[in-house]
C-alpha cells in the first residue's frame, strides 16, 4: 500500500471514530433533554438558594392532586406524573378532579391556603433540565407560570379559561446563558442534576375568599407543555386545610358571580391581549387583603417579607421589614433590582443573629432608576462568612423576588406610612436632607465666623501698626507766644 493510501485510510479512521463520540455524545445529550417535569409541593417553605440546599418534604404545607397516590420513592422519583397536554384535557386524567375536591388530599399530603399578601413558595424536580457548568448554556425554557379558575369553579376550567387567567408568569431562562432563572431556577443543580431542588415564589394577589383550580405550566422545548394541577384554598381564617370551607349555616359557599382574581392594586390582572380576565359570568369583585396576616412558621434560614412599599421614588431612601430565622450570624440584603437584566440600582443590608425575628432595614437608592414597573425587591440571606467573598450572592441561603413600581412617592399596602418615609401629611425629613440641612447650617457658622475673624484681625492690625493721630496739648506761654507773634 502506497504512502497515499495509508494516509487516506487512517484519515477515514479517525474520521469514523469522531463520527461514533460525535453521535454518542448526541445521544447522551439527548437523553439528557428528553424533557419531563412537574410541580411537587404548592407550597414550599424551606430554604432554596442557588447552593446548597436540597428538597425537605417536612417544609412542604400544600400538594398536587392525588399526591399521595404518586408520592413514591423521594422527591423528583418518576411516578409517571408528569402530563403532556398535547391539546387535549389541561389537567392530568391520571389525577383527576374529585367530587369532593377535598379527596383527592389528605392529612399528610394536604391541600395549600394561600393569604393574601403573603409570599408563596412552589418546588419541581429539575430532571436534568437546567443551563449550568455540569451540562451546558443551551438547554432549552420557554417559560413557568401559574394559571388559575374563578373562585369555587364545579369544573376543570378549559386550557382557553386557564390561559386568560394568568396568576403569576415567572418566564424563562435565556437561552445560552446560564442564570438560573424561569424553570431553572433550581439549587445545588449539578450536586444532582436530575433530582435537585427546583423553585419559583410570588406574591399572593387580592384573591375572593374561596376554593381556586390552578394550573402549573412549563413550556420546555417550544410547544412541548406540561402542566400539573392543583387546589388552593384563599383566606386568612382558620378552617383546616383539609376540610371544606362552610359559611355560619354550615352548607358550603358558593360564588354566583364568578369574580376573577386581582392583583397587588386592586384591579384585576390583564392576560396577553390586554384584557381582564374574568369568571364564568364575566365580571369581577375585587377584595382587600387582612390588614394583618397570619404568622407562617419559617424553617432554618429563611426569609418571609413582612413589610415592603409597592411604589418608590427615583431618589432617596425607604424602610422595609423582613421576618427572618437564622441559624447563625448571617448577613440580611434587599436590593433594588430591574427586569429582565437584574441591573442593580439600590440596596439595603443589617446584619442577624441566631432565632426568629423581624428586621427593620433602609434601602437606599444608590443609582436613579427611571418610572416603571419593571422592577423588583430582592431579598436574600447569607452567612457573614460568605458575605465577604467575591459573589456572595453565589452563597446565599434564601431569597424572595417581589414586584415593585418606581413612581413619584413611596406607598406601602394599606396606605401603611414607615417612620422616616414620606407621606402626604407632614412629609418627614429622608436622610439626604437632613445631611443637607446640617451642611448647610454648618457653612453659615464658617462665614459667620469667618467674617468675625477678619474684623478682629483688621482692628488689631490698624491698633498695632496703622497711623496715628497728632495730639496738640496747650499751656498759657505757648498760647502767649503764639499771640505775642501775630
């Protein structure tokens, strides 16, 4: 065999062996993609930063349908409960609705009460599904979000009806970039990547007292949906969880309007086509949320919002509050963030020990952001020692996102007014100004004594060295001299 032809076969055959990993490597890929997932507790309540922590069922308050029947072998264990709609019925036959609803719950896997007003925790599996440095930037999401019926509905809404009542869209994670957000906002991923500890919080909106259907839906690839549904029960009142709510003459109540859920303002929320959503009749009742909340039990290093505004200014400063159970010294921040970039604009920080509390903290806007709606709180946990490193946020324990506007005034729910921020009567003084007024009351004391240094410096000079007046004394024989002369 000629030199040429030795050449061309070890060229093919290194050729074929990077054809084999190349199409192994695809396969292994693809295995890794083949997408399934679905929502594990409605209600979660332990720690979920981005290292470190792992699912705990025991700080989980609410399940899906019929999780009992599905709840085998630990959290993220294939059951066969992921649902692929795939245009037919939104929820999955395989754990339908119940008549009652309450039996398809039980004592140990309950059904969720949602306040509102309060912060609400949901949890997934991440089954491999997740941007990171153990896989890659390209791992396809095209979105996580949370659909709800009107109150007390008889039926499964249709996927049309669930659609036009959006109750909280958490998007999804830029595709080729690893960030952790949408569907992937997932802790410890690549400690294990298919069962690690996935999750989204939001803000419970002003929702009517009553029994919702919701509807969580992931799109992974485009068009390739899935969708777990689940029961709520919304109110402040102390029914238990797995019972249904009755009114005083003991029957179970009914809603005949079909009022739609509305959000943080009091008016109701707005679906893609810029419409309000509405219940089985179309129309809709507002409600206010319970000027005070019931406590929720905080598992170790969590963090619950307890008092944060719904409107700031562009400048300045205000006070918030967060209720807090730290295991150690840890480090408490609130920032000021937009969306979607996460660009950072102001920030608040006090530093926790061991317990339970509720701390009081001002955030200062550091950078001016313009008017809009596109921006959020941020509050997040760490310990002291992580704090100091380059990235603490990489450390931190747990976290909130709340939305907030940048208006013309600071508002608190409620119109409730937080010493040290403005109101609309009798505007007190922000740190800025005061800082202001100190300088300068400071400065006129400097000219002041500025000037009363020159004048005393000016007399005691011309006392010392300025010209002097002539002093003519008089005797009688100058006098006559000075007569006899003339």
């Amino acid at each position: 065999m000629c030199i040429r032809d030795r050449v061309s076969t070890q060229s093919t055959g290194n050729w074929n062996m990077r054809q084999t990993v190349l199409l192994f490597s695809l396969v292994l890929s693809f295995s890794l993609v083949s997408s399934h997932s679905w929502v594990a507790c409605t209600d979660y309540r332990g720690a979920r930063g981005i290292t470190g922590d792992n699912y705990n069922e025991a700080d989980c308050f609410g399940f899906a349908r019929n999780w009992e029947t599905f709840n085998g072998g630990g959290f993220g264990v294939d059951r066969g409960y992921n649902y692929l709609p795939g245009g037919g019925a939104p929820c999955n036959p395989a754990a339908p609705r119940t008549t009652p609803f309450e039996a398809a719950y039980s004592d140990q896997y309950p059904m969720a009460t949602y306040v509102p007003g309060r912060q609400v925790c949901l949890a997934w599996p991440s089954k491999n599904h997740v941007a990171a440095s153990c896989t890659n930037a390209y791992i396809p999401d095209n979105g996580v979000k949370l659909l709800i019926s009107g109150v007390n509905p008889s039926q499964d809404p249709t996927q049309a009806e669930f659609d036009n009542n959006v109750l909280v869209d958490w998007g999804a994670n830029p595709f080729g970039e690893i960030a952790f957000k949408g569907y992937q906002n997932c802790s410890a991923f690549c400690d294990n990547m298919d069962k690690s500890l996935c999750s989204q919080c939001f803000i419970v909106p002003n929702l009517q007292d009553g029994i919702y259907t919701v509807q969580w839906w992931w799109e992974f690839n485009e068009g390739s949906i899935y969708t777990n549904c689940f029961e709520i029960r919304v109110g402040g009142g102390t029914t238990p969880i797995g019972s249904t709510p009755t009114d005083s003459s003991g029957s179970t109540p009914t809603d005949s309007s079909g009022s739609a859920p509305t959000d943080s303002s009091g008016a109701a929320p707005t679906n893609s086509s810029g419409t309000t959503p509405t219940g089985s009749s179309g129309t809709s009742n507002p409600t206010s949320p319970p000027s005070t909340l019931p406590p929720v039990p905080l598992s170790l290093d969590a963090i619950q919002p307890s008092l944060l505004p719904i409107e700031i200014t562009t400048s300045g400063e205000f006070v918030v509050k967060v209720t807090y159970n730290a295991a150690g010294p840890r480090v408490l921040v609130v920032d000021l963030l937009d969306t979607p970039t996460y660009a950072w604009y102001g920030k608040g920080q006090i530093n926790v020990t061991t317990g339970e509390n509720t701390a009081e903290m001002t955030v200062m806007i550091y950078k001016p952001p313009p008017m809009g709606t596109n921006y959020i709180l941020k509050g997040w946990l760490v310990s002291e020692a992580d704090f100091n490193k380059a990235d603490p946020w990489a450390y931190q324990l747990s976290a909130f996102e709340v939305p907030v506007e940048v208006g013309t005034e600071v508002v608190y729910p409620d119109n409730n007014v937080v010493p040290g921020n403005n109101d609309s009567e009798g505007k007190g003084l922000s740190g800025g100004a005061i800082f202001g007024i100190i300088l300068l009351v400071l400065l006129i004391v400097i000219v002041i004594a500025l000037i009363l240094v020159y004048q005393f410096k000016r007399d005691a000079f011309n006392s010392l060295f300025g010209p002097k007046k002539a002093v003519i004394t008089h005797s009688d024989d100058t006098d006559y001299k000075l007569m006899s002369n003339k």
